[in-house]
C-alpha cells in the first residue's frame, strides 16, 4: 500500500443509511482508513456532519491532507441525495479540493466481486426500482452492461436467463417475487451488503481522482433517473 496515494473523504445518503468513510488509493490496491454507517430515522441532516467529525477525529486526519471529497450521485432517496449533495459541495469549496460524484448503483456492486451478472437494486418507491447490471472485468472490478433505469420489479427480470446475484435494499422488499420467477437464477447478496456504502464509493472516487474526473461544485446535480413528485405536479399544472 502506498501512503502517497491520495485520502479520499466519502459521503453516501442516498438511502436511509448515511455513510461516511476515508480511503486511500482506488479500486486496485486501496485502502479503506475508516468508515461508519448509520440506519436510522434521524434525518441525514442532523447527523452527517458530526459523523464526518467524529471520522476526522478518531483517525488524527485533517482537511489540509485530504485530496478529494466523493458523494453519492444517486439514484435513491431525493432528500438524501440534495442534503449529501449540499453538504459535499459546501465543504469542497470551503477547503477548495476536487468534488468527485459516484453512481450509488455502481458502489452497491462494488461490494459483490465474482463471476456471476451482478444486479444492483435499489428502492425507487411507487412499485418501481432503480436497477443496473454488472459484469466484472478482468481486474475483478464490477462495470455497467446496462443504463441505469427505474422499473417495476416484474419488468427488471423478464429477460434474465442467467443467475444474476441481486444487491440493494429492493431486494429486502421484492426478493421474494424475484425468487418465484426466476428459481435458481436468483441469488442474493448478504444482507449486510444491501446498503450502499461510503467505502466502496471512495474508492471508486479515488479512480476518478487519479483519471481528473471532477465535479463542478456550481452545477453538479444528483443523478435522479426520475423527475420527482413536485416537477411531475408543475408539469401537470403547466407551469
């Protein structure tokens, strides 16, 4: 491992879960230096800050040595991703350091390396799911095959005719309707996997750093993937 490989601070509050980490390095070689989760029902806003505190404080690391700060793009939760999204932007350009923005999809299939088509599944609400299929490559690291979409769960798996390991917190509420259509060809991820990850998106962001892959802190945006509630209101009303 090398310690001049860059610190990255990450932040993930696309789910119910605000995760908060720092690596070092990328996806090959890496490091995870710390990393704390939280699941409960305080919002991201009362308490993303101290985690990020208490992170800085327990590893004696401070803003001057960290080279980056990754957030989670989304899909997931609209109000977690806004209030991760602010937070990150703040403190990028408070600190004046990059702004590295990761698919949440892509750091849930981070965690499930193997051979096997990888399906990362999140909760889209309304009967819907945010859904993205992976294939390792030959490094061992899980890369798109697909867009990232927003289907039902009877739409994501009419054409799967392989085993496909499914991870995200879609599978806790549809696994069961999965594993009736498809039988053997479906297989779950751990359910200690099933929440994104602050660690796996700062180590994806740590390749982005190394490739100059940033955010512009004035107009980076969270990736929806669906307009929301309000924006479907203002279009019916014609605004």
């Amino acid at each position: 491992m090398n310690n001049d490989w860059p610190l990255i601070m990450a932040i993930d509050t696309a789910s119910n879960c605000s995760s908060v980490a720092l690596t070092r390095g990328s996806v090959l070689g890496g490091q995870v230096l710390a990393s704390l989760s939280l699941n409960s029902n305080v919002t991201h806003s009362r308490r993303l800050l101290a985690a990020i505190d208490w992170l800085l404080t327990e590893t004696a690391i401070d803003w001057p040595v960290i080279a980056g700060l990754a957030v989670s793009l989304g899909p997931g939760s609209f109000t977690g991703l806004r209030i991760g999204m602010a937070t990150v932007k703040g403190l990028a350009t408070a600190i004046d350091k990059p702004l590295l923005g990761v698919s949440t999809l892509d750091a849930l299939a981070m965690q499930c390396p193997g051979d096997r088509l990888i399906c990362a599944v999140l909760d889209a609400r309304k009967k819907e799911v945010y859904c993205c299929f992976y294939k390792c490559d030959q490094q061992g690291v899980p890369r798109r095959v697909s867009p990232i979409q927003v289907l039902s769960p009877q739409q994501l798996v009419q054409d799967i005719s392989e085993p496909v390991l499914f991870v995200g917190d879609a599978v806790i509420l549809y696994g069961d309707i999965w594993q009736d259509i498809l039988g053997t060809y479906f297989v779950s991820a751990p359910r200690t996997l099933h929440y994104p990850c602050a660690s796996a998106l700062g180590l994806l962001a740590g390749e982005k750093l190394l490739q100059g892959q940033f955010l512009d802190p004035a107009t980076a945006v969270p990736l929806y993937v669906r307009a929301s509630d309000a924006e479907l209101s203002l279009g019916t009303a014609g605004i």
